[in-house]
C-alpha cells in the first residue's frame, strides 16, 4: 500500500521528497503562502496551486486513515477479518470502496434477513443457491416452525430470500462495477411536479427535462437538485430501458444480468433457477438500485459542488485583487429612493471624516439642495472620487453626481459605481460596530462602498467571502468545504500583496500569514499604544507575538519609511544576511541598489547562496530589489456606463455598452451594463472561438465592452456578446465535406439507449421558434446546436 506522501507526489507529478517536506511544514504550522515564498529550497520550488492541492489531499486522506483504522477495529472486534478482507481494505483508495468492503459487517438495525437469519433460514438460502437442483418448496418443508414464526414454506421461502437479498446488495467488487457501469450510462430525468409550472415557473428549462447523469455540468446539476428540494421537480435515474424483467424475470436487464452471473445464477431450468433469478430481480430493485441512486446522485452533487466551490473561488480572488485607486480623499454613496442617499467621507487612509443623508429623489426632491451640499462637502475635504453603490436608486444617484460634476467642473471629482455586494452585511456586522459604535447601520454601508474603492482587498476581508456574491449556488454546497476554499483564496490574496502593519485594520491583519484574530488585534492595540512601527523587530515586543508567529508573518508585513527599506519589501528578515552579503560584495548601499534593475540583473545568484539559502530565494530577493513592495494588482481603471441608459426599457438590441463583470460562472459572465440587472455572456458568445472556461477570457470586475442580443422584459434578463463583429464564414468547399464522427455502437454493448423524448422539442428548438429575430453569431451557434 502507498503511503500518503507516495500517493499525493503521484497526483501532483512531483517527487516524494517534496511532498514530504511541505507536509512536514504544514505539520509545524506554516500556512501555504509562507511554504510557497519562503521555503522554496525544502519544497524544491512547489507553488501555492500545488501547495493548496496538497493540503486538500492531506486532509482527505488523512480522514481515510482514520475511517480505515476504525472499520479495521469494528471488523476485528466481531472476530470476522480475514487476511484478505484486511488486504482489501488497506488498499482501499477512496471513501466508497471502503464503505463497500465494510457493507456487510456495518452494524445493521433489525431487517427481514436479519430475522430470517434468527429464524434459522440461513442455510436453506444457501442450499438453494449453491444446489439449484432443490426443488424450493419440497427444500422449504424442513424449516417450516410454528414457534420460530415460520408457519408455512412460503414464509420460510420468504425469509430465505430476504437473506441472499441482502448476500447479493454487499458484494463490494460487484456494487464497483455496477456503480461505475450506472456512473458513464445512466440518464438523469427530471419532471415538474403535479401543479407546481406556477409555482416553480424559474425552473421552466427543468419540466422535461433529461440528459446523460455523467455530462451534467455543475450548475444544471445544482438547478436541478435546488428544484427538488423546493418541491418543484422530480429526479429519477433511468438506469436500464423498460425491460422485459418487469414481466419475464427469466431475461433480466443488463445490471440484473452482471449480479445473477457474479453470483453463478442463470436459467438452466433447474428446479430453483426461477426462484434465485426472481431473488436477483428483487436484490437489484429493492436493495442494489435505491443504494446506487442514491450514491450516484450523491457523487454528481459532490463533483458539482466542488465545481460550484471552485467558480466562487476563482472569482473570489479576481474580486479582492481587483485594482485599487489607492490613497484619495474619497466619497461614498449608498444610493437610496425614499429613505435618502447615505453619504460618507473618508481621507486618503480610510478614516471616516463626515457623514450625511441627502433626499434628491422622491419624495422629498431636494435634488438642487442635494448637489449643492455635495460640492459644499467636496470643496472642504478636497475630495478627488466619487464611489457610488450599484444597488436600488443608483443610476438616479450616478445622474446627480453627474449634474454636480457639471456645474462645479473646478473641483475636479471623478465618479465611479462599484459593487456594493455584502455591505449590509458588513454594517450589522460585530467589525462594523466595533469600528463604528456610534454610527447608524445605514451610513455604515457607504464608508464601505467608499473604501472598496480606495483598496477593494482590505475592506472585502471584512465581509463573510459567501456573502459578496461572486458564486452559483453557493448557498446549496457543502458549507465546511465552501468556508475552507474561501478563507484559503482570502490568505492566499492578502499575502500576495501584503500588509501595511501601519494602517491595516484588524480584520486584514488576521488573514496576514501566521496571524489570527487575536493577534492582529494585540498588533493594533500595540500600534494605538506605542505609535507606528518603525521596524519590522519590534514586532517581537507585541505580546503573544513569538517567534513562530514572526517567522511567519513578518515577510508580508511592511513598514513604509521606516528606519530600514528593506521592512517595506517582501523580503524576509532572515534573509537579510543575503542582502548584506550582496552589499558587501558589490560596495553598495542598499539605497543605491533598490530599484537599479540594469545593474541587479548582472548579479549572479549563485554567488551569494549558503546552507540555508539557495539560488531560488536568491534569485527573488534580487527581483524584489527592483520594485520592492510591488503590488501585483492591475492599474486601476472603470467602465462608463451610457446615458440614457438607466432600466432594462432602454436596451435594444445590437447596442454596444460598457460594463463591469459582476459574476463567472461555468456558463457565461454576468456584466453589469447600468440597468439594475445584470446581463448574461452566455460561453458561446464570450469569443468568437472555443472557449473551455468563462475564466480563461474574462474575470469578476473586469471593464469589457458588450452587444446587446435580446432583452426579456417579462423574465428580467439581458442576452449580451462579446462578439463585437459577426465572424464571416468561409464557404465549404465541394471536396471537403462536413462530417460528423458517431461513436459506433457496437452490437455487444448492452448499455441503456439515451432517453427519448420526441413529444417535446429541445430547449435550442423552442428558442429558435420563439425567437426568429435572432441573426448573426447566436443564430449561426444555435443553428449548428441543433445539427448536433
């Protein structure tokens, strides 16, 4: 059997030494991002993708361990393990081949064989199934017994069947097969339930509805399951075709077939074969198949799941290393109608200056009053940006803010909508009112709108990730799993761009390598106390900040202007050494060498490495030289939303806009265009060629331009491309036809037919006869869909 480390170097495609070493790490409590940076030489150079790969690895086999050592123990204890149920069980490699092996010896509650078992019916089970010669009822006759409950051969035939019933549903190598036999055949059908169109009408596309169970994609999957727990739709695995088993139990389906042959049963018209192949009938439709559907459902929930956790992430981290527009005098705006515009000020360091609520719309109508006051508020702070929250009254709010930049041109204000996504759940949070004690929850949310826009990372830390919004179906995944993944995008985020020690607020701190809560709080209440760190020792004199704590955070922690550079760059303190060598060899000052990239490239790594430092930690403290403390986040930039362009009214189709990408998903982008709604780039329009991943062309909170295809007004959404320009077509040529490759089917194969559903035409159909407006790239991808 291979050990843990043999096993995660297999997956990973790198060397046991490796692996062993970054677990050995994790063991010691570094967290992946300082493995990942500062211990390149023990790990051979593994990256923070690998790392995180193998930390998931190591937890879940980790948890295999330890159920194998506990169904070893249970085994034993009931004095039933053989060396070869031993061996298969140490072999075991998933969660589901151990569950299997462990089936039969699983303490049971008190089932019909169990009683039969009792009964004394166990060996006329056996008899019949080993000697089929035995005519059933003449063999039934001496088990017959009045006082053990079996009044007749008939019960006795009865309990011997429930008995081989459950033998046949726990042969753990025949239930592998049948499970991977049903994984790559089995057809997923989903049905409305009786009077629930109304009711359920967003799960429309789901009313008849079936496809193969192996190709569902994550998000269909996670619809389908939504929409049956809702009571709207019925899920039913079609396993086999309608078989003549219902009727002739002598000609059983193919997964009846595989466990009548494991077992040696067939039809040789002896006595018995009726009666075993009727045994077979039952263990596969009362005990195999209700165990395998439920599995089989369970396994495309997991792996949609993982692929749901997986989106969230990915976007998760394109949202909080979005481009920050760094340290300006900013102003914030969360929009609202009838309960007014909530107004925050923030200096270039995010520290509340003035607060206010503005009434420019309905009821009230104080919109001169409203700019009047703004341009009065941004002459005194000598404000430079606007940031106005997308939610409810925000293009409203955006055309007042463009009525005050119009007539006050000399102030200078540049405006901008953002994401308000989890900012109420920021302003009722525990962090906004120990920031804010005195500060009503309203104007809570805009001094976080204003601040997600001065630095998006350091006041999203702030907000629980699964509430900004950046997934699908986030609230139906595993929620242990979706938090670890998060908060592992949030550490991995954090630590790529670092932390200024000497403005960065609790919540941003404790996500620092090495940091929790507690001790970020310590640091500031240190920092409150003592005034700003000057260098990067004196965090050794914040209590409870020990040594390990030092190693492990002090490389993402900066000091500006402090008294040595080099606390402002990613260096570590322990390589310092390094530096000093380079120092002295080059007859430096470590001023004239920041930054002087020609004369650092002619610097050999090779010659300044020692026992503890190689040519990898060499070669990035050079690099770092260059840029120290560089930010790896994009220059700041911003969509700009049309005007005229303010509800879904406005939208016509073949307009091309401006927006923000709000949201990726495995099927498409959602971009926000300015309308309250945001529209959908389904993955066929992202690009006029192939595209695999959404991700691999665009990212949440990118600016990209769109067209307009097609506007549902009674359903609220907006049909988008990125297809600027029609892709022309080259004609066929007469020598080169299309063809279309079909798999054969070989007459052998006994899988199950794909599900027929003639009566009702596919989702591509019905779109193509609603919707004959439809021309250019969507009509040419529907048009060849249909073909396929």
């Amino acid at each position: 059997m291979k050990t843990i480390p043999q096993r995660i170097a297999a997956e990973l495609s790198v060397q046991e030494h490796q692996v062993q070493s970054a677990i050995l790490l994790l063991d010691e409590g570094a967290t992946v991002p300082f493995i990942a940076r500062y211990r390149k030489e023990a790990t051979n150079g593994l990256n923070d993708v690998q790392l995180r790969t193998l930390e998931e690895r190591l937890h879940y086999l980790r948890e295999l361990d330890e159920r194998r050592e506990f169904i070893l123990t249970s085994i034993r204890e009931q004095e039933k393990l053989t060396p070869e149920l031993e061996a298969a069980i140490q072999e075991a490699e998933t969660k589901t081949r151990l569950e299997d092996l462990y089936l039969p010896y699983k303490p049971k509650r008190r089932s019909r064989a169990k009683v039969a078992k009792e009964a004394g019916l166990e060996p006329l089970a056996l008899d019949l199934w080993q000697n089929p010669t035995l005519v059933p009822e003449e063999a039934a006759t001496a088990y017959v017994n009045a006082e053990k409950g079996i009044e007749d051969t008939k019960q006795a035939l009865e309990g011997a069947r429930h008995i081989l019933m459950e033998k046949f549903a726990e042969e753990a190598e025949l239930l592998g097969e049948l499970r991977e036999y049903l994984w790559e055949n089995a057809v997923l059908v989903s049905k409305v339930l009786e009077d629930k169109e109304e009711k359920g009408a967003k799960f429309a596309d789901y009313f008849d509805y079936h496809e193969a169970l192996q190709a569902i994609p994550s998000h269909r999957a996670l619809a389908l399951f939504r929409g049956r727990k809702m009571d709207i739709l019925q899920l039913t695995l079609v396993t086999e075709p309608a078989a003549a088993t219902e009727t002739d139990p002598l000609t059983p389906g193919y997964c009846e077939g595989k466990i009548a042959n494991h077992f040696n049963i067939s039809n040789q018209n002896r006595p018995a074969d009726t009666w075993l192949l009727e045994t077979v009938h039952a263990a596969w439709n009362f005990k195999v198949r209700p165990h395998l559907d439920a599995e089989l459902l369970t396994r495309l929930r997991e792996r949609s799941e993982n692929e749901a956790i997986k989106v969230f992430a990915s976007n998760l981290q394109d949202l909080l290393l979005a481009a920050p527009a760094g340290p300006r005098v900013t102003m914030g705006l969360d929009p609202g109608l009838r309960t007014g515009v909530k107004v925050a000020i923030i200096d270039n360091t995010g520290k509340l200056l003035d607060t206010t609520t503005l009434y420019p719309h309905a009821p009230k109508k104080q919109w001169q009053q409203s700019i009047d006051k703004l341009a009065e508020l941004a002459n005194q702070y000598q404000i430079e940006l606007i940031s106005i929250g997308n939610g409810t009254g925000s293009r409203e709010t955006d055309k007042l803010v463009m009525d005050l930049i119009k007539q006050h041109p000399q102030l200078g204000l540049y405006k901008l909508v953002v994401s308000e996504a989890g900012a109420s759940v920021y302003s009722a949070s525990k962090i906004a009112a120990q920031e804010f004690p005195d500060l009503d929850v309203s104007i809570r949310g805009a001094v976080s709108i204003a601040r997600r826009l001065q630095d998006p990372l350091a006041e999203l830390v702030k907000i629980e990730p699964k509430s900004i919004g950046v997934g699908q179906y986030q609230h139906d995944v595993n929620k242990a799993h979706l938090a670890r993944s998060l908060d592992a995008v949030v550490e991995d985020c954090v630590n790529a761009v670092g932390v200024d020690i000497n403005t960065a607020s609790i919540p941003l701190l404790s996500h620092v390598s090495g940091l929790n809560m507690g001790l970020a709080r310590s640091l500031v209440e240190f920092r409150d106390k003592n005034g700003t760190f000057l260098n990067r020792e004196t965090l050794k004199q914040v209590p409870r900040f020990g040594e390990k704590s030092f190693e492990q955070a002090a490389g993402f922690l900066r000091i500006m202007n402090g008294d040595n550079p080099l606390d402002a760059s990613a260096v570590h303190p322990e390589a310092y050494p390094v530096i000093e060598r380079i120092i002295a060899k080059t007859n430096r000052s470590i001023k004239s060498l920041i930054g002087e990239s020609e004369f650092l490239r002619t610097l050999q790594p090779e010659d300044y490495i020692d026992e503890k430092f190689g040519i990898p930690t060499v070669t990035d403290i050079i690099h770092e030289l260059e840029k120290p403390g560089r930010d790896p986040r994009p220059v700041f930039k911003t969509a700009h939303f049309q005007e005229g362009i303010e509800e879904l009214e406005d939208l016509e189709a073949d307009m091309v806009l401006e927006g923000i990408v709000t949201n990726v998903t495995n099927f498409g982008a959602f971009v926000d265009i300015g309308v309250h709604q945001d529209g959908l780039v389904h993955i066929s329009a992202l690009s006029n060629g192939y595209v695999k991943d959404p991700r691999e062309v665009v990212k949440a909170g990118e600016v990209v331009k769109v067209k307009v295809i097609e506007v549902d007004l009674k359903r609220r959404r907006v049909a988008l491309t990125m297809c600027l320009e029609e892709k022309k077509r080259e004609p066929r040529k007469r020598d080169q036809p299309e063809v279309f490759n079909k798999p054969r089917r070989d007459s052998r194969d006994k899988r199950p037919p794909a599900v027929s559903n003639s009566k009702r035409p596919s989702r591509t159909e019905r779109n193509l006869q609603s919707k004959p407006e439809f021309v250019g790239i969507m009509a040419e991808a529907f048009a060849n869909a249909r073909k396929r």
